[in-house]
C-alpha cells in the first residue's frame, strides 16, 4: 500500500500523455459533436479519485502552498460549472474541460513521489520525443523517394508539421535532462544531445516551422544569457537588463527574417486573423466573449471586418480562412477573458518562472526552459490548444510549485 499511490499515479500520468499524443492532440473547440474530452474528464476525475483514496491510506504528509490553494479554489469552480450546467462553461465547451482535466493532472502530479515527478515522467517525455523524431526522420525519407512537398509531411503523428516542429523543440531540455541523469560521462551526454539537437534543426529546415525556429532561437539566447550571467557573475542590474534588451532583440530579428523567408501566405492568413480579433479588443478587455467561445465568434467578425475594410490587399482575401484559433495564446486570452484574465496569466507565469529551487535545481531549469519555449511558440501559434504540450506545461507548473512548500499538513 506504501507505493501503491506512486505506482497508480504513474502509470495514469503516462496513459493521459500517451492518449493525448496519440488520440487526442488538439482542443479546438469548434465541433460540438466531438465529446472526446469528456471521455478524458472521465478517466483523468476517476484517475484522481482512486490516487486520492491510494494516498491517504500511505498517510503521507501533505504539502501545500499558495499556488495549490488558488489551483484547487479554480478545480472547486470547475466543478460547481459542470455540476450546476453554467449556460458557458459546460460539457460542452471542450476547451473549458481541457483546462479542468489539467488541473486534476497538476494535482496527481504534484502529489506524487520524487521517482515519480523526476525519474519515470521525464523518462516517457523522452521516450516519446524520441518516438517522435524517428518517426520524422522515416517520414522524410519515405516521403523524399516518393517526390511529395516534404514540409506539410513531416508531423510523426500529430497531424501537423508545425506542431510537431515545436513539440520537439520544447521536448529537447527534458531529453537533456534525463542523459544528465542516465550518463556519468559528460562527454557523452553532451555528444547524444548534439545529434538530437542537430536532428531537431534538420526537420525544422525541412518543415520551415517559423514558430518552432523561433522558439528554439529564443531558449538557446535564454541559456546563453543564464551562462553569461553565471560566468560574469553579473549582480549589477543594468547589465543584467541589457543583456535581457540583446536576447529579446535577437528572438525579434529572427521572428522578422524567418516570417519575410517562409511561407508568405501563411503569415498575411495570420495578420488578418491578428488584425480581426484586435480590432475587438475594446469590447472585450472588460468581459471577454468567454473561454473557449473565439471559435464562435471569429467567423462573423472577419465577415464584418472584410466588409468594413474593402482596401484590404489581395493577399489578405486569398488567405482568409475559418479560424478556431488566433495564433497567438495572448491574444486569445484577452479576447476571451479579458484584460483581467491576462494579467492573472501573466502573474502566474511570472511568479513560477522566478521562483527558486528548494531542492534538484537540475530540474527545476528545464522545467522552466519547457515553460519559456511553450510562451514562445504562444505568439505565433496555439499550443495551449495542443493537449499535449498543455499537459507538460501543466506538469512544469507542478514541479515549480513542489519547490514553493509552505505548509504541512
């Protein structure tokens, strides 16, 4: 019975991310007759159920802190929606179900033992990234031979190949993470790392990912800014400040080249969908239209925003399309909550991302680089809308907060 909670919870945290990559990768909110997410809310509420039963007969002490309070008052409000049927926030709104299954996942992870959080669930991120990328490759080459466009093939199986060009890209600190911990030879860990990263770059080229492309620029500047900080042991703040002006400057120079180099219709599509939904911000930055409900909106304010701007160029009309997403997390956040739903997002990322580690700063580093590379990808795309990467954002928020205890119980 000691172990029997670890045992549970890692092999429901393993069965969730699996079925997610495999089954269920995205939440778009724009079918209501897709009730797919409800099958997961199901299995992730009566995972939680068994691992809390589990857990209190191992009587083990229960840490909590600020972040698990305002969490577990949010799964309350969850709850209380879908059990009084809020006209909004319902079964049916798959991305407000989304948002409450990951809570239940922060929950069982952050309950869970140490081989569970920092051995066993790095070791299946890995395990897939490198399912993933083999997959890639094989695509690539099955793909080449047959004389087909390689940039839309390349997805291993996640249906898109600018998903899975991210998806790799913010996978590749936890891969780096877990040879650290497999491999005493540093040599070593660094020369498997350096063919991943190679591979990684390779199918960025070949899929022209802009999101992907930036986002890896963006955690590689991070890392080099950490390591100058480190070395100069820079305490002065105004170089601290200007080194942090370089590395946003450089991730704002690669964005402007590799949107004028790649794919020009896919960024006039994204522009119009950017200038539509910004063009409503003021009736929304108070209320937001809800969570989850852009998908219903946007088509009838781009039918309106295209009738009220005739001078529109050619290649705005060429490229418009029905959007379920904006292309940009914050965006969405504002429009749908409004200006209050986006400061409490920001504070949250701000107050996770400074926080400092108790204990494994080892982890604690790549969870944070995950959590920077998925903000990244999150002005040009949506992957708070790919379950996936929602479920390891959620999981680096778990293992932030597991280093901010204040309290036993």
């Amino acid at each position: 019975m000691k172990y029997a909670s670890d045992i549970f919870s890692a092999l429901a945290l393993a069965f969730l991310y699996t079925a997610y990559i495999i089954f269920y990768p995205f939440s778009y909110n724009f079918n209501p007759e897709i009730n797919l997410h409800n099958f997961f809310l199901f299995v992730s509420l009566g995972s939680f159920s068994i691992f809390l039963i589990l857990y209190l007969f191992s009587r083990k002490t229960l840490h909590v802190n600020s972040v698990d309070i305002t969490l577990f008052v949010l799964f309350a409000c969850f709850l209380s929606c879908i059990f009084f049927q809020h006209h909004s926030l319902n079964l049916d709104n798959e991305i407000f179900v989304c948002y409450g299954i990951m809570l239940v996942t922060y929950f069982i992870f952050h309950l869970s033992s140490t081989w569970v959080t920092h051995i066993f669930v790095p070791l299946v991120i890995t395990f897939f990234f490198l399912f993933e990328i083999t997959l890639g490759i094989n695509q690539y080459f099955h793909f080449r031979e047959a004389g087909t466009e390689l940039s839309l093939q390349i997805k291993g199986t996640l249906q898109n190949s600018g998903v899975f060009s991210f998806y790799l890209v913010v996978n590749l600190p936890f891969c780096y993470y877990l040879l650290q911990q497999l491999l005493r030879n540093k040599r070593a860990v660094l020369i498997i790392f350096s063919v991943l990263i190679f591979l990684t770059a390779l199918i960025l080229l070949v899929t022209q990912s802009r999101t992907a492309m930036i986002a890896m620029i963006g955690m590689g500047a991070i890392i080099f800014l950490l390591d100058r900080i480190r070395k100069l042991n820079l305490i002065d703040l105004s170089k601290t400040k200007r080194l942090a002006f370089g590395v946003a400057f450089l991730i704002l120079l690669a964005a402007v080249f590799l949107v004028s180099l790649y794919k020009p219709g896919s960024t006039y599509g994204r522009l119009l969908v950017w200038k539509v939904t910004a063009s409503h911000i003021p009736q929304t930055i108070i209320n937001g239209v809800g969570i989850g409900k852009f998908s219903y909106h946007y088509p009838l304010w781009q039918i309106q925003y295209t009738a009220t701007h005739s001078n529109l160029p050619l290649e705005y009309f060429f490229n418009a399309d029905e959007s379920h997403v904006v292309m940009n997390e914050y965006l969405e956040i504002i429009v749908e909550n409004g200006l209050f739903g986006l400061i409490c997002f920001t504070a949250f990322i701000i107050y996770m991302l400074s926080s400092k580690a108790l204990y494994n700063p080892k982890l604690i580093v790549p969870a944070k680089l995950t959590i920077t590379g998925i903000l990244i990808a999150a002005l040009f795309s949506y992957p708070l809308h790919c379950t996936f990467l929602l479920f390891l954002f959620t999981l680096c928020c778990s293992l932030l907060s597991k280093n901010l205890h204040i309290k036993s119980m």
